[in-house]
C-alpha cells in the first residue's frame, strides 16, 4: 500500500532525527556538558536547573524517538508536540535577541535562526504526516515499499540533521 509506505517514511524522518539529537546531547559527558552550556543563554531556567532542563530535552528527545517505532498515533503526536515547543521556544529566544549556539545535533558554533525554527515546523508536520489513517486506510507496507519508504525517510532525516551545513553551503554568504 503506497498510503502505508507514505507514513512509515514520515513517521520515519521524526525518529531518526530526535534520536540522533538525543544521542549526541547523551554520548558522553563532554557533549552533554557542552548541551548545558550552549542553553545558559537561551535562559529557560535557573543555572542551577539548567541541567535537569538539558536532561529533560534528551529524554524526551529519546522517549519520542522509541515511541514513534512503537507506537505510532501516540509517537506521531508527542513528535509534533515536542517539535513544536522547540519551534515556539527558538522563535521566542530570536525575537529577543538571544544568538545562542545550536546544539540541536552536538557543538555547533552556528547561531540559532528561522532556518532551526523552519526544521522544527518541518518536523511537525512530518510527525503529523505520520498519524496511521491520515493518508488513508491503516496497513501495511509490502516489504519492498517498506524499505524504499526507511531508505527515502533516512535520506530525509539527514538532511534535516545536516541543514545547518547545507544553508552555509548554499547561502553561506547571504547568512553571515
């Protein structure tokens, strides 16, 4: 069923992403350090709470990411509303002037921007997307359909995780 392969591969693209954000916040003590850091400016909470914040975004980044390989209607809306309070928190953090780091995939020296904001929005509507009955009846994928919809899900998923790179590639000039 081509609908079926439509929302695997959207379910797919949110999956990879916040488990690839949460892996690289998580996989040592030095990235995680650095993720506390990079969200002192962003001034959320407290310093002192500034931790348990970073910790809280992982977790959640994490228990999204399983969720959407379990449990797809209830994975698909925590994706869309995760992705949204990000969305809603980079935009309230721009407007105010704040030009802290992106941490969103490890250190990154690149400020955050509309384009981190548009990656979000994106990912909303790919977890949206990704609701079993939203194309059409619920089934599943031929096995062929099923590993061409992971395949062109992951593809879209590293491009998504490597926008910040790509907009320096391309408009490198036009954002500095």
């Amino acid at each position: 069923m081509v609908t079926a392969s439509i929302q695997l591969m959207c379910r797919w693209v949110p999956a990879i992403v916040f488990a690839v954000s949460a892996l690289s916040k998580v996989r040592g003590r030095a990235a995680f350090a650095g993720f506390v850091a990079s969200l002192r400016p962003f001034g959320f909470v407290g310093a002192r709470r500034t931790v348990w914040l970073a910790g809280a975004i992982a977790f959640a980044e994490g228990t999204v990411a399983a969720a959407l390989a379990v449990l797809p209607w209830a994975g698909c809306l925590l994706a869309a509303a995760l992705a949204a309070v990000f969305a809603a928190g980079l935009t309230s953090r721009i407007r105010r002037g704040i030009r802290a780091e992106c941490a969103c995939f490890g250190a990154s020296a690149q400020p955050i921007g509309y384009g981190h904001v548009v990656r979000s929005a994106c990912l909303v509507l790919f977890a949206l997307a990704g609701l079993p009955g939203w194309w059409g009846p619920v089934g599943s994928p031929d096995p062929a359909a099923g590993l061409l919809a992971l395949a062109c899900g992951s593809l879209v998923a590293v491009l998504v995780i490597r926008l910040d790179d790509l907009l320096d590639l391309f408009f490198g000039d036009i954002r500095n």
